[in-house]
C-alpha cells in the first residue's frame, strides 16, 4: 500500500467513525425524547450514545442541530400516516371519524416528540419553525378531509381546528388521564356539535 492509499484509508476510517458516532448520538435523542424526557442534555444524549460529550459538540454545533437529524427521521417516520385522504362519497360523519383515527394514531405515535417542540420552542427558533410547520400541516389535513370548511364561518374553523390539536388530544390523555379509547370517544362528542354546525352552513 502507497503512502497515499494509506492515507485515504485512514482517512476514510475516520470519516465512517465520525458518521457512526452521529447515528448513535442521533439514535440517543430519539429514544430519549421518545421515553418522555423532554430535554435530555447534552451530556445525557452522549451517555446513553456511549461517546464523549466533546464528540457531541465535534459532530453537532449546537443542540438544533441535533434536533434537526432527529427531525428527519421522525418526518420519514410520519409520511406513511399522512398519506390517506377521504374516500370518494363519504359522509361528512363518515370523514371527521376518518380524520379523528388519524389524528389519534398520529398524536399517540408522535405524542412524546410533539409534546417536548412544543415546550421548548420558545427557546430555539428551529423547534418554533418545526412548530409552526407541524400546525399548518394539521390544518392543511383539516381542510383536506372536510373541504366544506373552506365555505364555513372563521369561527367554525377555528373550533374545529383546536377540538382536533394535539394539545386537546394531550390535556384528555395527560391531564385528565383518559384512556385512549375515552379520549378518542371525548375529541368525538367535542367534535359532532360543530360537525352538526358545519352542516348547517354547507
């Protein structure tokens, strides 16, 4: 082997050490957050990763940045379940429920990641961005599966819009401590008075 092979082998060797160290960092995050730990810190990530803290900071500059890998592979993990949309001739009844399952599958999946941008994203911008594109990605859905909103009064749309959110799925799951299946059948009921509304004005 020339010198110049040599140092392309080591060079190389680094580069797929360094590329392991970020997965596993990565991987720490995720299963972190996914545990219900809303702001594991960085050395708490680099523990569980196994690595040296100044390997964290070496592979990641900043903490967004480690949320932003961490945010990849939770948008790649949530694609499957945002792919459906209302079956051609179904009720309004019929398509709320579709929309309420969805949502409930989505909110219990993702709850825990969710629950921790949502604390913190007024300490980092990029937690606030992910925010703010996750609620327009709810309501897009919203309108998506019951269009006759787009005809409907402000109010109306704004109700729906949070009788569906993640916070009210959270508070029934959390704070009042449902079980899943009760705090699907109470989003339901907080949801069939303002269907019956939508109704009226479609």
């Amino acid at each position: 082997m020339t010198r110049g092979q040599a140092a392309r082998t080591s060079t190389d060797g680094r580069l797929l050490r360094s590329e392991r160290s970020r997965q596993l960092i990565a991987d720490a995050l995720y299963e972190l957050l996914g545990e219900g730990d809303l702001q594991p810190s960085a050395q708490k990530v680099a523990d569980r990763a196994g690595v040296g803290i100044r390997t964290v900071f070496r592979l990641f500059s900043d903490m967004d940045a480690l949320y932003a890998t961490v945010n990849a592979r939770l948008d790649l993990e949530a694609a499957p379940l945002l792919r459906g949309g209302p079956s051609e001739g179904a009720s309004l009844v019929e398509r709320t429920q579709s929309l309420l399952a969805e949502r409930v599958v989505l909110y219990e999946r993702f709850g825990p990641y969710i629950r921790a941008t949502n604390r913190y994203r007024n300490r980092s911008e990029f937690l606030a961005a992910e925010y703010r594109k996750l609620f327009l990605s709810l309501r897009e859905r919203l309108l998506r599966w019951l269009p006759e909103l787009r005809d409907a009064t402000a109010d109306l749309v704004e109700a729906l819009d949070q009788a569906t959110s993640f916070e009210a799925w959270d508070r029934l799951r959390n704070d009042q401590r449902l079980s899943r299946p009760r705090a699907q059948a109470a989003m339901h009921c907080a949801t069939q008075a303002l269907v019956e509304k939508l109704e009226d004005q479609t």
